[in-house]
C-alpha cells in the first residue's frame, strides 16, 4: 500500500483545516503512463464506498427537433416532417449598431497614484506657469490628477490641477485633519466653458472680434478663499510655523554642484 | 616634494566603495600591487583584502610587524588612541559635515539657508558699524550721534547747564 493513503487519511483527524486545493497525488509518470493505475485509483479513493451513496441520475427526456405531421389530401404523401423551431423568416442587410462596452473608456481607467502624493504633502512643481513653487496637495481627483493650492495669498498658486508627473513630493507634511475640501471642488469644476457661439451681427463686424478675456468667477474666489484659510490654519499650527510660511513663500532652484538625483526632498 | 604617505604595514587608510564605505582601516599586508590585507578591529571591519583603488590613505601609521595578528592590531590601535585621533582630525569633520548636509532634506536645506542670511545680515550690520566707526589709520572716529547721545546724557545728569 502507498504510504501516502495513510497521511492522507490522518490529515483531518488532526484538526488541520483541510486547504480548498490538495497537490495533485496522481501525476504522469512518462509518455502517459500514471502513477497510481485507474483500478488503484479506484481504491485509494474509495469509489466503492460512494456507490451506494450516489444518486440515481435522474433522465430528463429530450425534446424532438422534428415532428411528423399528418397531411391530408391525396397527392401531399400523406405525412410531412415539420421542424419545431421555425427558421428566421428575414436577415437584417446591415450590421446592427450597439452599444460598445465600456471597458476601454478613459474615465474608467485605474488611476495609480505615488505613494508620497498624500494629501498635506508639500510638493515641488517642476513645470507648467508655476514652475518651481512649493504647494500643498489636497487631495488626488477622481481622474488621477492632483488638487492643489498655493495657498494663493503666500505664492499665488490657485486651487488647480496638476498631474503627478510634474511635481517633486518633499518630506514637508501638514496635518490636514481639520481641512475640509469642499465635495463640489472636482474634474468638472474645472472644466473650461465652452466658448459663446453667439456672434455680434451688423456693425460689431466691422471691427476686429473682442477676444475674450479669462476673469475668475466669485464662486472660485469664495472657495479659494475657503480653502485657503483652514490650510493656513493647518499651517500655523505646524511646529516651524513662521518658516513654513516662508518655505511656501520660497522658490525651488538648483545652485551649482546640486543634482536633483542626489538630493533628498 | 616626495610622498608623504606610503603603503605600508600600519597605515591606516579611509574606504570608499562598498559596504565598509567611509570606515577606516589598518593596512596589515600588501598582497599584490593592486590589493593590500585590511583590518579594522575598532572600526568593525573584519581582516580582508581590499581594493588599493579603493582605498585613500591618512596621515596616520600604527606600528606593528607585517601579517600581523588582529590582537595586535588592535592593541595598537587602542594604544595609538587612533580611533578619537581620527574623528578629531579635518577630514573626518568635514565628511561628517558632508554627511549631515546629504541628509538634510528640502525643508532643512531651506531652514539653513536663511539661518545663514539671518546671521549674513548680522554680520553685515557689525562690518559696517565697524567701518564707519574707525579711521583710515585705525583711530577710533566719533561720529555726530555719539555727539550728541554725550549731550543729552550730560544734560540729564544736570551737568550740562550754562
């Protein structure tokens, strides 16, 4: 007898939790050949035993395709095999247009966002206007980019977005327990307004078309007001206070025999 | 001007690359050209050949014979008082430094940076007061405020009345 029926008959009575899926015992030896034969199989598994157990297969009677159909009239055969399940009557001569899946849709993407971009985290901007300042992080939006702020009144950054790829995380932290981000700040209160269509007719054409003039809406000046003050209030209550206000003030420069992948941030 | 500094049984030389970066150690013997038997029994460097590319030598020599066991070494590190020497001398402070300053992170960098601009701005004030304060031949020069700081005080001891 192999000795592995015996472990494996111990196996439970040992009050180890039996694991969902054993190692295969059975393997192919070479060219097909099994270790354990069919008639051992039989045996180590005990199929014997479950003979009695099994229960009868239930037979579940199967349906004809076809019927025979009486037909009456004396030059029809007298009899006609008729299919059940009636063939289309028509085809559609185009493709029909469905919807696609939305597997692939940008939105849906998995956003994988670094470790140190955590919100609080003072960060370094590597390009774009606000190259070289130092802004807070408040939190990463729903599209993977990154909300940030200045605070506007210490380096005139505005509550914005910015990917991830463009800032350098430094060690800097503040706590942000007490700051609250409003809900409404995401990707779609940043989306830009579409340009109005309505055009000036008769003598507004004569002169070059105004161009228009970006000017920031009171509802962004009223949340970035918000904003900013419970993280200055954050920031006030750090333990180099009056140096973290300078530090965000400051700007980030390299001087001579400084090399960005020799320092620490 | 000759070599000052050989490699020799004794010197103690500084590591440069590996795991024993920056720890010193005691030559003990030149295998070949190229690699010499290092030991540092106060550094924690166990006796092995070490790379001479790697390796800088210090002004400091232990005496001991060639193949020398650690025990010996050892005593005559302890003797030598070398380990305190050597964080006494220059070089030793200024990779010190040099280390501190490669932890310091942006915020610190910034922190010492205006550290060093407060105590500029300091200096420049003292610099100044000093100049002014001082003739070309080095007398001392008195100035109109200190004139008239000399009368007000007078005045106010009473003194200074017609």
């Amino acid at each position: 007898m192999p000795p592995v029926e015996k472990s494996a008959k111990k196996a439970p009575a040992s009050g180890k939790k039996p694991t969902k899926f054993r190692k295969a015992v059975n393997f192919n030896l070479s060219g097909g050949i099994m270790r354990y034969s069919r008639h051992q199989q039989y045996k180590r598994k005990a199929l014997w035993r479950q003979k009695a157990t099994l229960k009868p297969k239930q037979e579940v009677p199967k349906r004809p395709l076809t019927i025979v159909k009486e037909i009456g009239g004396g030059h029809n055969g007298g009899q006609r095999v008729v299919t059940l399940r009636k063939n289309k009557a028509n085809y559609p001569t185009k493709a029909l247009v469905t919807s696609r899946p939305t597997k692939g849709v940008f939105k849906l993407h998995k956003r994988s966002t670094r470790k140190s971009l955590i919100p609080g985290r003072v960060v370094i901007i590597v390009a774009g206007k606000h190259k070289g300042k130092r802004v807070i992080v408040l939190k990463v939006l729903q599209s993977g980019l990154l909300l940030i702020t200045g605070p506007f009144s210490l380096n005139s950054t505005p509550l914005r977005r910015i990917s991830q790829r463009y800032v350098i995380a430094t060690q800097t932290r503040i706590n942000m327990a007490n700051v609250v981000v409003p809900d409404h700040i995401n990707d779609a209160y940043f989306k830009r307004e579409p340009k109005s269509t309505k055009r000036n007719r008769g003598e507004g054409e004569i002169f070059a078309p105004k161009k228009e003039v970006y000017t920031v809406s009171e509802k962004r000046k009223s949340d970035q007001a918000t904003v900013d003050k419970s993280i200055k209030t954050a920031l006030s209550q750090h333990k180099d206070k009056k140096l973290l206000f300078n530090y965000l003030r400051s700007y980030f420069a390299l001087s001579s025999s400084q090399y960005p992948h020799r320092l620490k941030f | 001007m000759p070599f000052q500094r050989y490699v020799e049984t004794g010197r103690i030389a500084k590591c440069t690359s590996g795991k024993l970066r920056g720890k010193i150690v005691s030559i003990v013997d030149c295998i070949d050209q190229t690699r010499v038997l290092v030991d540092g029994p106060q550094s924690g460097v166990p006796r092995q050949a070490y790379r001479l590319n790697n390796l800088q030598l210090t002004k400091f020599r232990l005496k001991f014979p060639y193949h020398a066991p650690t025990r010996v070494v050892r005593k005559q590190w302890e003797a030598a008082d070398l380990t305190k020497k050597w964080e006494e001398s220059a070089w030793a402070q200024k990779s010190k430094n040099v280390k501190k300053r490669t932890a310091l992170n942006d915020f610190d960098r910034f922190k010492l940076r205006y550290a060093k601009k407060q105590r500029n701005k300091l200096l420049t004030i003292a610099y100044n007061t000093l100049k002014k304060r001082t003739k070309a031949d080095g007398s001392a020069r008195v100035l109109k405020k200190d004139r008239k700081l000399r009368i007000q005080e007078l005045k106010k001891a009473g003194k200074g009345k017609k």
